[in-house]
C-alpha cells in the first residue's frame, strides 16, 4: 500500500473549501472562486472544482451549480450518492461498496495530478458539511484529509452562533496541521458576524476574513431562481472582493513554495545538526520535511527547479529510524495532539518539587504498574534518556557508596557492556567505554569495566549465539538454535552449563578488578538490544548470568559483612536498566527485562515513552534505593532537577501513550505479526507454560529475515524483534561507525519515483523500524523494497 | 486585584451547560437536569440554575422558562441584555458598562459560594450560545470560563451538519483543559447524530452521550404550548435518562474530589522529587495543582476534611517561583496550546539531524536575529538548559584545545564566578564550584577556576555596589549609587577608574593560574544575575571587565603566538553566556549580555524561550567556534544529540513566544512599569544617548523595593529587575543554601483565607517573579501582601 502524498505543485494552486457548518455556502464561496481563478490571468489559468464526495439528489448536485454559474470550470465528482444525508450515513445506505479512506485519497491525489499535467491552473476541493462531518468510511473529514495538506478556505458561518461555530471549525483544522489562508462568509446586518471574526482572524494568525453579500432568497420559479443568481454572481463588488482573495491565494502558495526552496539553504547556514560531520553537509543532502503522518514524512523534493513543472514537489518517504527511535503512534496522531492540548490548556507547565499534578502522578504509576517488577515504587522525573541515566548513576553509586562505607572523593566506577550507550550528556558518556562517539570530548573519562559479552544474529538461515574470545576456550565459536525464541527461552537455557559459565567467567573478572582496588557503584546495561552501540543483540542468557553473578558478589565488591535488608533491596550492586531505546514495546513487550527474567533495581524510560511526540523522562528505582537519600540534612537530598520537570503535556502525552501500547496489545492489534510465522517458532518451555510471557516475535516477518539472512555475500546477520529490523552489511574493513558499508544500500532506498525510505545507519549496520501503528500492509510494502534494493545494490 | 478561584465544593455540584451552537436545547436540557437533580436524593438537594449572561426579551427568559417548567430551582441571572443577539453585542447596544472579565467570574464565583453555604445541592451554569460565542467583553466564553474549571456538559447538535458542530465544540473545550462529563442531544431519526457520536465519544474519552426526544412543535397558543410542553417535561422515559445522567455527574464530582483528596498522599508514596529531602516531607507539605492559569495555580485545599463543609476545596495561590523561572506567557495561555498543537497535528516529531522543518529554522533564524550579537551564527538544539550548557562546554573547550594546541587527555578548565550554577548534569555540574549542590554527588569534579566579584544591593534606601575582600584594598568597602540606572551606566563607568582595576585583578588571577600550569577552556557566566548560587546581582561593570581582560589574555591562557582571524573570531578564551535564567525579557530586555554591553562567542537559551510551557534549548554560537569542528573526519564533528532534537511542537511554541515578548516590547505592554519612577533613576549618559540600550527598570516598583530595602532589621538586601524581586533576608548564622531565614517569611504568604502564594526560597533569600504577562494590579496586590506579610513576621 503506497502512502499518499501532500498535495503540492509549482503550478497547480489546491485550495480545499471547509465549511464552519453544513449550509454556510461553501458551493456558492466555490463558483465564486472558480470564477475569480479563470479571471485572475485574464483566462490564462484552468479552473477545475472536485467534490470528492457528494450527497443528495444528482441534479441538484454542488457540481452542476458550479458548472451552471462557473461555466469555465471543469468539475469531477468522485463519489455521488443520491441520498441528503451524511457521507458516511448515505455509502452505507447506498449498498455499494464503501470507499477505504486510502482509496478516496488516492483517487483525490490522481485527479490532481490530472490537473497539474493539463498545464497552470487552480483546483478547488469542496468537502461536504462542517470540518469533522464524516467522510464515506466514518472518519471525520479534517482527520481524513490531513496528510493532503492542501491549503484551507474556510467559509465561515454568518448566522447567529456562527461566531462559535467558525472558531471551533477553526480550530479543529489547526490542530491537525492545517493553514487556512483565507475565512470567507456572508455579510449579516443583524449579527455582523464578519466584524468580530476579522478582528479575531487578525489576532490569531493574521488570517484575512471577507464578507461579501448573502445569495438571493430562492425562488419557486426555477427560471426566476437561475436569473436571481446570475446577477448575485455578476455583481461587480463581491467578484472584485472574491478575485482580490485569490490574487493573496497565489502569493501566499507562491510565498509557501519559496519558503520549502529556501529552507534546507538556510538551514545549511544556520543550523549546527547534531550528530553531523557538517563539512560532508550540502543543503542538497538536508530533507526539508514540510509534515508527517502515520509512518510517512512529506519530504519537498528540491530537485525540482523547473517554474512550469508539472511535478509535484512533495514526496512521502517512510520514516525508517522511527525519527531517531522515538516514534510510537504515529506522525501528526489527533489522539495524542488533544492530550498535548488539553494539558497545556489546564496547566502550562506547573513546578513540581513538592507539588503534584494529575498526569504526573497518574504516569508514575501507571509505568510502575506496567513494570510488574516488584523492586520498582519511585518514580524520579527528568527531561531526556541521557538525564534521566545520569539520575540513574548518580542513585546507584550513592546507594553503594553508603552501603559499602566509600568516601564521596573515591573513584566509583560502572560495570556495564561493551559498545554500550546512554547518552550525551558527559556523566551519561562516562559510563560509557572509549570509542568514536566519545574519544574527542573534552572532559570525557570513562569510569567503567565493561564485558565482553556473545551476540545474537540470523546467519544464513539459522539463529546463531556468536561467543566472544574470552569464553571461547570454554564455549567455542557459538550456538546455533532452532528458532529465536529458542534463544529466548532463558529458563530452559537456564538449565544447562551455559548459563554456569557465563557465571563464572563473570566472578572471575569481578575478582580480578577487586584485586586491582577497583570500586564499582552500579551495573548498568541496554536489556538485550545496545542501541547507538551497533543494534548489537546480546545474548538474553548472558545478561541474565551478569545479574545473577553480580548479585551473588556482594563479597568481591565492598565489604562482605554487608547484607542486604528485604527481599527487594538491591545485593552486590544496584542494576541499572537503560530501556531507553528498548522499552515500551519498542521490541514487542511493555519492558524487554522481561526477556530476561531480570528485575532491575533502577529503569530509564523515555523515547517511545511519549508515543514519538516530546521529550520526557522517568527513572524508576527501588525503596532501598531511594531510602539511601532520606536523612535530616537537607544536603542529603538527590540535588537534581529540571525546570520542567514532570511538564504537564508530556506526561498527559505519555499517560495517554501507555493506554494505548497497553490496549493495543491486549486486543490484539499485533497479532498479525504475533500469529504469523513467528509463532511456530515458540519454544517448548514457553508454549506450555501458561503463565509465560508472549514469545518473541517481530512485525517484520520471519520468511523475511531468513531471506535476507540468506543474502551472505552482502549481509553477514541480521535480526528482527518488535518493530526493530537491524541488518549487519558486510564491510571488508570490519565495520565500525566510520564505515560506509551499509550507505549504498541506504542511497538506494532514498531513491524512488513515487515514495522513498529515509533512514538512518550506524557505520556497517542497517537499521529500520516502524512505529506500533505501523499496518501489515505498511510492513509488508517495505519488506519488498528492502528486498528490491537489496537485489539492485 | 484579587484571583478568581475554580468552583469545586464538596457539597454543591456545579455544571456549566455549554452548547455546540446556539439553539440545541441548552435550556432544555437545564431544565430536564434541574428536575432530575432535585429528585436525585428525593429532593433533599437544593438546586439552583445561574444565567451569567442573557440575552434577548426579559419575559422569554431562559430562567423563566426553568421557573415554569423546573420550579423547585432557585433561578438568577447575573446581565441581562434585552436584544436578542451575542452578548458582546447586546452589552454594547445596552448603553451600560460592559463587565469586565474579571467582574463577570467574581459574580459567578459569589453566586456560587451563596448556594454552597445554602447547603447542598446542585447548581447549572447556563452559557449563550456556542462554546465560542462571545461574553460582554468580547472573550469568547470558552477562554472566559476556562479558570472556573467546572464540568462540562455539552448539548450536542442533532440537525444536519451537527456531528461537526458537535466534534469541534468538544474539541476547543478540550484544548482549554475542561473536562466534559457527558454529551446530551435530541434524537433526530434522519440524522442519527446521536448514533456517531456515541461511538465517537466512547472512543475519545470514554464520555457518555444521552440522547432524549426533541421538544414538541411550538403552538401558536401560549397555553397550548406549556401544556404540550409540560407532557414533554414529564415523559418518562427521558426523565429517567437524564436521572442516570444526573447519577453518573455525582458519582463523577466524588470521584473528582476522592482524586484530589489521594492525590498528595500517593505523590508522597510514589514521587522521588526534585532537589528535595523527603524525609523532611509530608503529604500534608505537597501541593496539590488543579489547574492553572494566568500567574495563579488553583490549589487543592486539603485541610477540609468535613464532608458537609460549605467551604471551597479550592484556592488560588500566586506562582511566585514562576513555575521554576520557566513562566513567561502565564499558565494555560491558549494562544501557546494552539502553537503546540499545530505543531503536533502537523509533524509530531520529525528527526532532526540532516534535516529541516519550518519551526525549527524560524526560532533559530529569529533568536539569531534577536541576539543583535554579530558573532552569533549557528544554533544548536537541545533539550534543557544544562544539556545546552553541556554542548557550550564542549564548544568552547574543544574551540581552545585547538587553537592552543593542546591534548585531550590535558585537563583543560572553565573561568567562571563563584556561585555560578549551569545545571544538574554532571558536564555543567563540573563547570561550578564545590558547594553544597555537588559536594554529595558522586562524579561531580569541579574543573575551574571561579572568581570573587563585586555584588549590588539596595539597602536601606540606597543602591551599593559591595566589594569583595581581594579588592578592598583597592576599591574600599564599595560604591554607592543614585539609582540602579547608574549601576547599569556601564559606559560612563568604563570611564572611571574601577574598570581598569577590575581587569587588572583579573590578569593578575590569570597570570598566577597559568604560572601553576592551568590550563582553561572557556569563561562562562550567567550576565548581570546568578540564579540557583542565591539570586545574586554582579556588577554589570565587573562582568565587562572580565571579559575585557580575558580577550586581552591570549599571552596569559596559551599560545602567544596565536592570532584571531576575524572582528568577530573570539580572543583570548571563547566567551560562554549562560542566559537560560536571565534572558528572554526575564529582566526586561531580549538578552541580558546588552547590560554588559558585551557580544559573547557561544550563549544558552532556555526557560522562557518556549513561554513557560515545555522544554527546549538552543545553544548559539559563533562561525569560529562552528568552523573548529569542521573537518572530512566524521568523528571530528560535535557528536552531541537528543531524539527530540529541535522537536517541532517545542520549537513552534517558542516562535510564538519569541514573537509575543518582542511585540509586547514593542506595543509597550510593559511602559505601565518602565514608565513608572524607574524612569526618572535613568543615568544621563543613558538618557541623552538616543541609540543608548532602554533603562534598567522593574515590574517591581522603585518606591515599593525603597520600602522594603529600609526595614534593615529583617532585609540585607533587595533588587528588582525586570519581573524578578529579590530580597536576602537577615540571618544570624550567614545564610546560604541550608538557612532557613527566608521560611518564615515564606510561611507567611502560604497563608490567606482567599489565595495565598506559592514561593520558594535560596537559603536566606527570598525571591519573587511574576510571568511577562501579569498586569499592574496583579503585581501592586503582590506589593501589598509583600508588605503586609513582611510586617506581621
């Protein structure tokens, strides 16, 4: 299913006539615009009027007052329906079949494109009834037409109320991303409407309002009735008002076309990206994103330079980073823009040390809850992933620092994984090891140990645990397994040498950095999937032996006589969760420890936290944890914060996110993929343990994995796990982020006549993913043209 | 000006009747509700049914109607306007003075607490109109009525077109923060509205719809039409309709209240707050915040526990802290709700790096602009204030390292002043200064030299300048001032001898640290006020000094040889200004380095940048700084970024704000305050000088900040500057972070039998701000409590 693309040419003006309520005279506003746009260069321009859906007896039809009084405009209607009702009332009652929101938006984009390769020319789409009066599959109409994004007329109700009813219709359009350029209504001596409204208009968003004199009172002659409305029509004083709002139409489409051509030059000039080698920078090479719906950007297609083309300028292009890992519900998603808005509207933002608001307190345990981990009760607030891990860091090694009788001035340091990543921030940094992201920052120093550890990978067909040097004496080369749930099945696996030796090998690196007088205040890690680090797939098992050793090591670490208070208080060392990246379903469950069997002392939430919408932060720690900051000395205190701390929208957002993953995985909504293939794979423990967790699975489908896996002269692994897809491309030079091997197959999914994949690489891995609102029929479009590109590079 | 408080009481349930367009039923419905609410509990509940605003003949009255046809309802209506039009209208063709916003609440709010303190019972607030039909003043009733914060029932629209009337009504309810307890509509066969609208509202906020037959016909015949209007009262069957409504309302406004009552006691069991030490926390300490709105939080009062009480369960309390500093365009400011909305319905987020969107290069273009700093180019985007300090860091530092040739691995450190704070992670921690922020926090390592500086004050009447004990030798004790213009004459005073002292200090600190082989980075400071380090003000003439020497200083800090490359290459270190607190009008002007007069290489912007209502940073600097990390190396970039970079909604929400402050600054919304007696204080060189930056004046009144500056005995010190008061008050133990001082103070504005103030306190410093939109009676009825609570400690 190719998406649809916003509606944008050099040389064709859309403009779509929305309606303060149904019978304001949007058609009568139409034939007046019509005329105006043929008159606007003496006739040079075409004017064509399309009524995607029209309801009500076919000779009384919109279209055919338009061709009667506006003679020189060529009409379309694309759905009639005889009855004088509702859109979606009358498709039903029509018994024909009804028109998939898609399918009317595919064929609305069709005729447009039609009109742009006629020649220069304006087209105006006239909806039926008011703003959210439904279309033909119950969708209102300003959710439906959103991702046309075609500039808006709003015809404004001139009767009494319609004050009220032009300002909601108003704002039901900008909040879905609407520009209305222009309010149109009928002059009304007894309520002056227009007065108000353009003072209004002027306030809010300097949008100009035109009244001009209502049509004549309908004759019961029709002779009569057709010469009353041709002389309203000829009347020099409204066509002359009418043709003055087309001629800012044109500047303003104009204005809006300059402004998509400039901008990646400007940013080029401007902006300092992050992330960015800016030196390898050209404004041809920054995507200038005029908006976003579900899974698509509407990307301006700067190539484009021909005045008269009769291309369009916006192409959609599927987000493939998930627009840096962070989107859930999907671009532009109403549900969670009335969340935003109802939060800013009850609140702005309010202070919340020693204060609490509804959302707040709400998401804090709603994520508590969700967690099912017994250890988690607090929940600590901050802006971003990489804050929200320094509060992580900062607790843990307080805990331990206290537990364990350090000094404040010791050197603490973090066990954690190689490859690991937790931010940018230069606490986050430190608990991470030298590498590229870090080996040129001033004030960097790495304060850690971390492990090698055996990775996941589906090579050739076969899922395979890869085993690192240090356990390769004891283990070989790897493990291959039946299934990927195979290697989920910790606690079968639990049961065999393996998860023993993982053990061991860990006591025995533990006792070696003990002996060197290392201290160590918190293990920290990314559950099953390090992130930044490469889309590296640890093995699940040997997480799981980390903890476990950790735990058990409370004598390798501090002082021995420690012991540990309650079945929930932390032993060995506090463990750090950085689920940042890989939480909230992001790899198809509500917390990914749960594929570890591990309940983490301390968790950190964020991206996908907020559905893809704002940033926020929760870091989750235990009661003994938490109590290590209880003291009468106010100094005692964990001393950090953020202004906006536990900000009302993006908690609201967030509240209203988690219902959301949390309802669509109950009813089922991932079942497609869940029940597909992947579930053959369940193993044998899972499958006849009830009380087990889900299996793992994957929205990309497990024929298609093995049949990239399979491609081994060009991919040396891959995986897939929730809505994740990362694909390892071979690199002669072994890869690494400098590499450049997974950017040909990058360039040529940003290639494409209709649609193109923006996506994002790290070094020689290839990553995609979708956002939970991603449809199979979405999936499954982009599975063949990864493949298409694979088989072309 | 006394605050208007939300109508919550636990024995008066309180509805506000809105409709989705005029002539729907709204009294209808009333009058159905009125009798259902007195039969509720067999008639032992009062009910009461207030009009704030009618309009049309006197005897066709709504109320009237309730009288007739609900007659156990006590009725009142508050403005009555003959004409049959909007009340905007009628109001101003009554000849009568039109009732101010303000006045209009205060009526609605002592008609309400009359009926709470009758007993219990019900009370119905009736609107004219549509949600968005205007009041007497002109405000539409959904802005007007959003501080009540009342429960909403909607009337929905059953004709044709009604689904929309009734979808969009909801929504800009909705984005203000109200919340709509349930839908009400007439039955209309043809229609089925009522059957869309269940489904719609199930889906969206699970709120019922009820939907009961229309009225009959109207006669002709008067009696006729009571009669056949009295059978429609009494059928049956909608009768008992509106009793389930009148049900679910209760069981709704106790639920509401049970929320309230929990909602501190669950925060105190589930909240790790911010820069607080819980032990010395209570649930009875924490704030429960309602709503918000303008400079007023609406506070739970959770004192009451009677359940009969007659009192209100909500008070208003001043936002003296201004939310953290963030609040700038008040609380709930629908003109920002919409600009984030948009943003949302528009993009959601759209990923950043290589990329571009419309709000995103506007708000860069436009703070560049607003800077009026030549040297400022490239802005880079975060999430808050301490992340932006952290990327400034690592400009500044990497910039220097490089141009003096120097290793990473060399501790390179920052120049700041004591007291300085950046923010809570750990890079912009290790930029202050040991202190009892960071002396418990494990990785904290502060890199930097930080100097002592000469303080300004108002004491007893007089503006000083206090200098500190290294250059007393030199300088005296300190200076005293005409008025706090003088102080900001740093031009004049350049001209004096004491600006060549304070260099001279300055390089002779410099060539002490460079003969131990220090080595430093970067000089970073917060202009004119340090915030978080005690609300301390440096003198502008001191901070221009610093950074005169510094620029001298290249043969001080490295290689001599070095030489800048351009009028606006930075010198000798690159110069860092922390504005996150002070910029954006906080003290009167766009950027606060114009009091120094100086142009900084690199400065950080947050807080007020998006108006008080969510997080967003940009880091703005210079082409040199930029141009250090350009190279064909990837690595060599600033490898620093957020998910949420440049998200669209934060960065559409601070444009709108940025263009509101600087068209408030140009309108001259603040002239009631600058041209107050600050004016007269303006030093001559300012006055005379016409391209001369505007004098330094407060919110704060000069004659009220004499006022308090002479009760020496209680008060050290006082400033005012732009929105912000300062005042340290005396503590026999010396102040600082850990006194207490400032708390009784502090108690005693916490108290108030109609609204109170919400403060927090540094130490011994007690400190006020008010958002750049609080009007002048607002700020006066500060004054007076300031004083009046100052005098009774």
């Amino acid at each position: 299913m190719a998406p649809i693309e916003s509606l944008l040419w050099r040389r064709l003006r859309i403009h779509q006539i929305y309606g303060a309520n149904t019978d304001v005279g949007k058609t009568i506003f139409s034939t007046f615009l019509c005329n105006a746009a043929s008159n606007h260069r003496g006739g040079a321009d075409r004017v064509a009027y399309l009524k995607p859906v029209s309801t009500g007896p076919g000779d009384e039809a919109d279209s055919n007052h338009i061709k009667r009084f506006a003679p020189s405009t060529s009409t379309e209607v694309l759905y009639q329906y005889d009855i004088p009702c509702s859109p979606h009332t009358a498709a039903i009652a029509s018994g024909r079949p009804i028109p998939s929101d898609h399918a009317l938006l595919r064929k609305i984009q069709e005729a447009a494109t039609r009109q742009a390769e006629l020649g220069p020319g304006w087209l105006f789409l006239e909806t039926a009834g008011g703003v959210h009066s439904p279309g033909p599959s119950g969708t209102s109409q300003a959710e439906l037409y959103a991702p046309l994004r075609s500039s808006v007329l709003l015809v404004g109700d001139s009767r009494l109320g319609g004050i009220s009813q032009t300002i909601s219709s108003y704002e039901s359009l900008k909040i879905r991303g609407y520009d209305v350029a222009s309010v149109l209504l009928f002059q009304n001596d007894q309520y002056n409407n227009d007065g108000y409204l353009e003072e209004y208009f002027d306030k809010h968003g300097k949008i100009p309002v035109t009244a001009i004199p209502g049509p004549p009172a309908q004759h019961s002659d029709k002779d009569k009735d057709a010469q009353a409305l041709g002389a309203y029509y000829g009347n020099t004083g409204s066509s002359n008002k009418i043709g003055k709002v087309v001629e800012s139409l044109d500047k303003r489409a104009q204005d809006r076309i300059s402004q998509l051509e400039s901008m990646s030059e400007r940013a080029f000039k401007t902006i300092w990206y992050p992330f960015t080698q800016q030196k390898l920078l050209s404004p041809g090479s920054i995507s200038t994103i005029d908006s976003a719906h579900g899974d698509y950007f509407q990307i301006y297609k700067s190539q484009d330079t021909t005045k008269s083309s009769h291309k369009s300028l916006i192409q959609p292009a599927f987000d493939g980073s998930a627009s840096w890992w962070t989107q859930g519900l999907g671009h532009a998603n109403s549900q969670l823009t009335l969340a935003a808005a109802y939060a800013a509207g009850r609140y702005g933002h309010v202070m919340f040390a020693e204060a609490v608001h509804e959302p707040a307190i709400t998401l804090a345990e709603n994520l508590l809850r969700g967690m099912q981990n017994p250890r988690l009760t607090r929940a600590f607030y901050t802006d971003n992933g990489s804050t929200g891990c320094e509060v992580a860091i900062k607790m843990a090694l307080r805990a331990s620092r206290d537990r364990y009788g350090w000094d404040v001035k010791d050197k603490i340091e973090i066990l954690g994984l190689k490859g690991s990543y937790h931010g940018d921030t230069i606490g986050a940094m430190d608990a991470s090891e030298p590498c590229t992201f870090n080996e040129k920052v001033d004030w960097y120093q790495g304060k850690g140990y971390w492990f090698d550890y055996p990775t996941v990978n589906c090579t050739n067909g076969k899922w395979v645990v890869h085993v690192p040097e240090p356990l390769r004496e004891h283990l070989g080369d790897g493990e291959e397994f039946e299934s990927l749930s195979h290697v989920f099945d910790v606690s079968s696996r639990s049961e065999t040498a393996v998860l023993q030796m993982y053990e061991t090998y860990v006591q025995l690196v533990l006792e070696g950095l003990g002996k060197q007088g290392r201290k160590f205040g918190g293990l920290m890690m990314e559950p099953v999937i390090l992130g930044a680090g490469g889309m590296i797939f640890v093995d699940p098992l040997f997480q799981r032996a980390l903890v476990n050793a950790v735990r058990k090591s409370a004598h390798l670490i501090g002082n021995a006589q420690v012991q540990t208070t309650s079945e929930n208080d932390w032993s060995g060392l506090p463990v750090i969760h950085d689920e940042v990246f890989t939480g909230l379903y992001r790899l198809g469950r509500f917390t990914p420890s749960s594929f570890l069997g591990v309940h983490p002392d301390i968790t950190v939430h964020a991206k996908l936290l907020t559905g893809g919408l704002l940033p926020l932060c929760l870091t989750l720690a235990s009661d003994s944890i938490f109590k290590t900051f209880e003291s009468d000395d106010k100094s005692d205190a964990l001393l950090h914060g953020h202004s906006y701390t536990a900000h009302a929208i993006g908690c609201n957002v967030a509240v209203e996110t988690l219902n959301e993953l949390q309802t669509m995985d109950m009813r089922g909504d991932w079942n497609w993929a869940r029940n597909s293939k992947w579930k053959e794979d369940a193993a044998p423990s899972l499958s006849q343990d009830s009380a087990a967790p889900p299996e793992a699975w994957s929205v990309w489908s497990r024929d298609f994995v093995t049949k990239v896996s399979k491609r081994t002269d060009q991919v040396s692994g891959v995986w897939a796990l929730g809505s994740v897809l990362a694909i390892t491309m071979r690199d002669a030079d072994g890869g690494g982020y400098k590499s450049r091997a997974a950017t040909d197959f990058q360039a040529a999914l940003k290639q494409g006549e209709a649609w193109s994949v923006h996506s994002r690489v790290l070094g020689n891995v290839f990553y995609i993913m979708a956002s939970q609102k991603a449809s199979q029929e979405t999936v499954e479009e982009m599975e063949r043209k990864l493949l298409y590109c694979l088989e072309k590079i």
